[in-house]
C-alpha cells in the first residue's frame, strides 16, 4: 500500500473512531461515516446480476450492509462482501478503511 493511501485511509478510521470506547461504537462510526460518504445510488454486479445500491444499513448484529436493489426485489449485502464497480463510487475509500481497521480490531 502507497504511503498516501495509507495516509489516507489513518485519517479515515481515525475520523471514524473518534470518541469510540469500544468496537461496537467504532463500527457505528463508520456506519455513519459510510452513510455520509458514499455516493448512492450506484450500480454493481452481484453473482452476475446488475444491482443498484441505494444505501447501507447499521443491523443489530453490528454489521454494516449494502442495501441492494432489482426491480421490486431488495437483498443486503455486508458492504465488505460486496464487488464495487470500476471505478469505484465517491467515498468507497470508507470502505477500505472500514476493512482495515477490522483486521486490527
């Protein structure tokens, strides 16, 4: 990893983890900060399938999902899981941010 995207993203959790007393609190924030940040609706593939996501939802299982549309059918998707389109949308970086900070949480 570049030290600028590096840099970039220690700002990020740091923003995101700001004030945060424990892990169910850090991932809140960056449920929050993905909310703010990331630019939907944008368009994906999921096991081959066109999808719009139009947001992201905060589950009591502390799980941050993509919320996934087709027509009138809707599917969540945890947002680490989910395959981003090239280019990627504004604010995807939150979602490797997210990443990171959980394989050191």
């Amino acid at each position: 990893m570049s030290r600028s995207k590096r840099a970039t993203i220690d700002a990020l959790i740091a923003e995101a983890t700001v004030d945060c007393y424990n892990d169910s609190e850090c991932v809140t924030g960056f449920y929050t900060m993905l909310e703010n940040k990331l630019m939907v609706p944008f368009h994906t593939e999921v096991l081959g399938v066109d999808v719009a996501v139009t947001g992201v939802v905060l589950g009591e299982d502390d799980q941050v999902t993509a919320v996934c549309t087709r027509g009138r059918a809707k599917q969540r998707i945890p947002i680490l899981d989910l395959p981003l389109p090239t280019p990627p949308p504004e604010g995807a970086e939150c979602i490797d941010a997210y990443r990171y900070w959980l394989r050191g949480a």
